[in-house]
C-alpha cells in the first residue's frame, strides 16, 4: 500500500464524481434540503432547535452511506475493480482511496448542511460552530466508511440498500432522535450506548447546548475515529476482487 496509488485511486474517483451532477446534487444538496424541510414543518416552534442536531448527523450520514457503498459496488460488478487489482494497487489503497475521495466529498457537504441549518433555517448554536462542524465532518466520514463497509459483503445495489436495516435504521431508532436515550428499555439504552451514531448525536447536541466542555467532546470525536478505522480496516480485508 502506497500513499501514490491511493491519491491516484482518489483523483480517479473525484473526477468521475465531476462528471456526475445527479450525484454531486445527491452528495452536496439534498441533506440540506431534508434539514430545511424539518425546520419548515417545525416553523414558529421550538422543535427544531432540539432536533436540528440531530439532523445535521442523520441525513449526511445516510446520503454517505448509500453513494459510497453503491459507488464502491459498481467498481466491483463493471469488473473495474479487477483490472485494477491485477496492477500493482492493493485493497488497502483501494478502500482508502475511496475514503479520501468520499472523505473530502464529505467535507464539503457538511460545510453546506451546517450554514444551511444555521444561517438560512436559524438553528441556534450556544457553543463553537467549528466544534460542530468537526463533529459534523466526523459523522459523514462514518457513514462512509460504514458505506465501504457494506459494498464489501454486499453483491448487487438491492443488496446494499438491505444492509440498511442492519447498520443505519437501527442506530436511528436508537440514537436518541425520537425519546432520550435515558429513556429507553434499560436493554436498549446498554445497545445504544455502543452505537457510533449516538455518539455523533450526542456530541452534536452537547455542541449546540454548550453544555459539555471539549474534552467530552473530543472523546466522542475519537470513539467515532475508532469505527470508522475499524470499518475501514474490515472493508480492505473482506473485499473481494468481483462479484459471482
């Protein structure tokens, strides 16, 4: 694995990308557009500066999610994948190409969805709007390489949208959106306590209320930085060469 061949691999997929406006469009404005369509259902209340934190980590996360793994899977069935590993470029810098390419993509969208969410749907933010960002960034670097993740087991894109169930709606249900988490069964809580976008939620809404300092803060950016290593890490090892 070599830093040159994954900023290759990188260069590669960003120009495609370049190319794609449906999904530069999907990438950079839906999320904002969900976050502006939460906070028109909740105008002249005060619900949407409790669950706009939410948002800013649920809908990025998703969108990163489902482009990556797709993207990631079709480089798989085109047999472009193949071809490209019969040259000298391993799995490792496959996958971290894609996460440095995606990675960046994720930057840029969160950048948008956050001035979005507070500039233009006025989401009030108590505490440091580039802590919130950081955060922001870390959540959509999640759903990517959870993203990468799936495109590794996963065969066809039907089968990849089945692995939603199983690593994105769960983490919704539990992550504190809907009810507390302190108010969940006590099972439930336990589960949610070990699920990476709780701690996105968590850290996010802690950002907006001010009320943790940034050493908590940091600590649930570096919980988040350990599943996406993991992921990353498993998606290079379990990625097969083609599809049956």
């Amino acid at each position: 694995m070599t830093l040159a061949r994954t900023f290759a691999t990188a260069g590669r997929v960003l120009s495609q990308i370049r190319h794609d406006p449906r999904t530069i469009g999907l990438l950079v404005v839906v999320p904002s557009l969900l976050i502006g369509l939460v906070a028109w259902i909740f105008t002249d209340t005060a619900v949407f500066d409790s669950i706009g934190p939410a948002m800013i980590a649920l809908f990025p996360f998703i969108v990163m999610f489902l482009v990556t793994s797709i993207a990631t899977l079709r480089e798989r069935r085109s047999g472009t994948l193949e071809r490209l590993l019969s040259m000298p470029l391993g799995k490792g810098d496959f996958i971290l190409g894609y996460a440095l390419a995606f990675g960046l993509l994720a930057i840029v969208q969160t950048a948008v969805a956050v001035s979005f969410a507070v500039f233009v749907c006025g989401l009030e933010i108590d505490g440091s709007i580039w802590l919130l960002f950081g955060v922001a960034v870390s959540d959509a670097l999640l759903g990517t390489s959870l993203g990468l993740l799936a495109s590794a087991f996963a065969r066809t894109e039907f089968q990849v949208v089945q692995f939603m169930p199983v690593l994105v709606f769960p983490q919704i249900l539990l992550g504190g959106i809907f009810i507390p988490r302190s108010d969940l069964p006590d099972v439930l809580e336990a589960i949610s306590e070990w699920l990476p976008l709780s701690f996105a939620i968590d850290a996010l809404t802690a950002v907006a209320n001010d009320s943790e300092d940034a050493a908590w803060i940091a600590t649930k950016i570096a919980v988040i930085a350990a599943w996406i290593v993991g992921a990353i890490v498993i998606g290079s090892i379990t990625l097969r060469r083609r599809t049956p």
